[in-house]
C-alpha cells in the first residue's frame, strides 16, 4: 500500500511538472525513451565500428576520421531537409489535418532521396580531387584509404536518405518505438557485417563501406514498407511522393535549407580542424577520432531530447497554443541538462572499459582522457543551452535565426579560436577542445535571449 502511495505521488508529481492537455507525462516518455534509446544505440554502433577499424591499423582510423566531417555534409543536407518535414508533419499533426500530414510525409520523402543522388554523384566523380586538396599532408597510405572510404559512403547515402526521410514522418507523429526498432535493425546488420568483413576476412575499409552499405540498403526497403503497408500509423501513397505539392515543398525548404547551410559550413569547419589537426601527426587524428566517438555516447541521449522538442513543442504551435509551447521548450532543456547530467554520472566511470576497444596505444589513450575531461566540465551547464534550445526555436519555423547563430560561433570560436589554441599556442589538439566549451557557453547565451524574447513564436509556417 505504501509502494502504490509512493508510485501515485511521483505519478502526480510528474504530471504537474510535464502534463497538458496535448500530453501527458507518461505519452511524452513513451516518446522520448525510444529516442533516447535510439540515439544512444547508434553511437554505441559506432563506437563499436570505429573501434573495430582502429583495431586494422591507425591509419584506418585516421582515414575515418578524416572524410567523417566531408560524410556528414552529405548526410546533413538531407537530414536538414527531413528535420524541416518533421516539424512540417509535427504542425499539421497539432492542428489534425491527415490529408496534410500524407501530402508533406510524400515531399520530405522525394526532397531527400533526389538530394542524396545528387550528392553521391558529385562526391564519387570528385572523390580523389577532394581527398588530396584537403588532406594532402597526409601520409599516402591514409589518403588512399581515405578516397576509398569516401567511394563507399557516398554510396550509402542514397539508402540513408531513404530511411532518414522515414524518421522524419514517424517522428513528427510522435511513433518515436518504430525508429526505434527501425535503428536496432539496420545497425545490428551493420555491426554483424563489420565483425564478418573486418575480424574475419579482414577486408579493413571495403569492409567497413560494404557493411554500411548492406545495412542501410535494408533499412531503406524496411523503411519504406513501414510507410506503404496498409495498417500503418500513416500510410503514404505513390502519388504523395510523386506529385509536387509545393506550398508544402516550400515549406520543407524554407526550414531544411537554412539548417543545411548550417550543417554543411558547420561541418566545413569540422573539415578546417581536421586539416591543421592533420598536421600534428597521426597520432592526434586517431586520438581526435576515438575522443569524439566516445564523447558521442555522453550526449546521444540529450540528442534524442533535441528531437522530442521538436516534436513536442511543433505540435503545440500546430495545435495554436504559444503559452504550451513556450512552457515545453523550457521543459526540454531542462530534461536535457538533467540526462546530461546522468549520462556522465553512468557513462564516464566506463570509459576505461570503452576506450579499451580501440586497442590505441598508451600515449593516444592518455591524449584522449584529457579531451573527454575538457568536454564534460562544461557540458551539464552550457550543452542543453546550447544543442537542445535550437531546436525549440525551430520547431516553431525559426530556422533561419538558429542556423546564423550555430555558423558564426562556429567559425569564429571552434574553428577560428581553435587555430589560434591548438597552432598559434601550442595547445595541440586540446586547444580544439577547449574551444568547443567555449563555444557552448556562446551558444547557450543567444539562444536563451532568443527564447526569452518570444520571437520565434512568430515563424509558424503552416497555415
């Protein structure tokens, strides 16, 4: 009896603190849990992979980590594109219009595969142009592998943009356990694929893009039969995907244009670091490479509040409520600062256990502590501020701002400060990390003004 009055009073608590009459406390965890999950279930799948190809040899390692800022400006600009359809669908799925709902989950659909051929195609046709202008310092064993990766990647992202534009419907309708279990799959096949080609057969970086490949080729066909089949959540047709609706395509741009242009120069500068981080030798590239990877396990669950804002507080502007959304946003960057806070409570005490994957040698180890400790002081004060808060803004439609804002300090901090730390003062790589806190702090300041200020409550696209 005591058990069940605990339970009732914590139910009551949280239904003060997160209940509406959009949502209840319980309909909201339900939807976070499998981003969370998610989340942190593909960087795990990642930490995994890299480990594996650290375990071939540092120069494989190094490659990785040198074309993964060039992949993410392929994944990103369809990925921006897909984020701009899940607020789309969120807003409509507010306001309950399901005609509109199919109309925009068919554009996001077209919009990201037709992007991704684009892209793969330019990236495979200028592959060895690209390698050797910006990675020229390299030793040529790593800038062969380096094309070869790039080749294989470029590749995956037709497949990707498949799924990911997937994502986007299910997510902005809430249906976050069918990602989910979307994810699982793709990436269980993409870590069995990786054992069998890199532990078995020792195939090094044709095995890793011929993993990737397979898996997200899967995904894709998966994907779309979860979006075709007739007792989905929502069933889309052919001729939602085939024929433009474009008051609804210009929406998805007006919000996933600006966010690509964020994603690709924000990455541009990923590539910037990486050049002059280059030219400290091998050593601090697979130290750069494994310290991200595993810091990318400390924020996958903050990156799945990211998306649950967006859901969240764009089906509040879609339902005509600015009090309930301005209410959620800063629930959200609570419950992020607070998941951040746990996940390095739970997490860092493992990363010896982690790190003990990559097989690095001691003195790459000792490099990559001293970068995990420079990002976690900052991180429970300065990253939901940040990350998190940005995604709030848009989901109201007030991408143009946030995206500004992510590229200035950008460029002028991580990638501008940090030249001056890392070369000019003989930080080495630390320097970059330091000024990524520092960049947070920046951040985290604007978008909060931005917040308090109730402008981006007037940027609802939908009308």
């Amino acid at each position: 009896m005591k058990l069940l009055k605990s339970g009732s009073k914590v139910d009551l608590f949280l239904e003060r603190q997160l209940g509406s009459k959009l949502f209840t406390y319980k309909k909201i965890f339900t939807m976070l849990i499998p981003l969370i999950l998610d989340s942190f279930f593909i960087n795990v799948i990642i930490l995994l992979t890299t480990a594996m190809i650290s375990s071939s040899s540092q120069e494989s390692v190094s490659a990785v980590s040198m074309i993964n800022p060039l992949s993410l400006i392929m994944w990103s600009i369809f990925s921006a594109i897909s984020v701009g359809g899940t607020v789309i669908v969120a807003q409509y799925k507010g306001s309950g219009n399901e005609a509109k709902i199919r109309e925009a989950a068919g554009q996001v659909m077209l919009a990201t595969f037709l992007v991704a051929i684009a892209s793969c195609i330019i990236l495979v046709a200028f592959s060895d142009v690209l390698v050797r202008r910006m990675f020229g310092a390299a030793d040529p064993i790593v800038i062969n592998k380096a094309r070869g990766y790039l080749i294989g990647v470029a590749i995956s992202q037709i497949f990707l943009s498949v799924y990911m534009g997937a994502f986007a419907i299910f997510r902005g309708m809430g249906a976050t356990k069918i990602c989910l279990w979307l994810t699982i799959i793709i990436n269980v096949i993409h870590l069995l694929a990786s054992m069998l080609f890199l532990n078995v057969m020792h195939l090094d970086i044709f095995g890793t893009t011929l993993s990737l490949n397979i898996a997200r080729l899967i995904g894709s066909v998966v994907a779309v039969w979860l979006l075709m089949y007739p007792k989905s959540i929502l069933r889309i047709y052919p001729r939602n995907i085939f024929r433009i609706n474009r008051p609804i395509l210009n929406s998805v741009f007006k919000l996933g244009i600006p966010f690509a242009l964020e994603q690709v120069f924000f990455n541009a500068g990923s590539m910037i670091v990486q050049t002059y981080i280059v030219s400290l030798g091998t050593i601090y590239i697979a130290a750069n490479a494994i310290a991200n990877s595993a810091f990318s396990i400390l924020y996958s669950a903050g990156l799945g509040v990211g998306t649950l804002a967006t859901t969240i507080v764009g089906q509040c502007i879609g339902a005509d409520d600015d009090s309930l959304a301005r209410h959620y946003g800063m629930i959200m960057v609570r419950l992020g600062t607070v998941i951040s806070i746990v996940s390095i409570i739970v997490l860092f005490p493992l990363m010896p256990i982690i790190l003990n994957l990559y097989q690095a040698p001691e003195e790459t180890l000792s490099i990559i502590n001293k970068l995990l400790l420079i990002a976690i002081i900052p991180m429970p004060f300065f990253w939901s501020y940040s990350y998190v808060m940005p995604c709030v803004l848009r989901s109201t439609g007030d991408a143009t701002f946030s995206s500004l804002v992510s590229l200035i300090t950008m460029w002028s901090v991580r990638v501008g400060l940090g030249y001056i730390f890392t070369i000019k003062l003989g930080f080495g790589v630390q320097g970059v990390w330091i000024c990524m806190g520092f960049e947070w702090v920046v951040r985290a300041l604007i978008f909060y003004l931005r917040y308090r200020s109730g402008v981006w409550l007037l940027k609802k696209v939908i009308k």
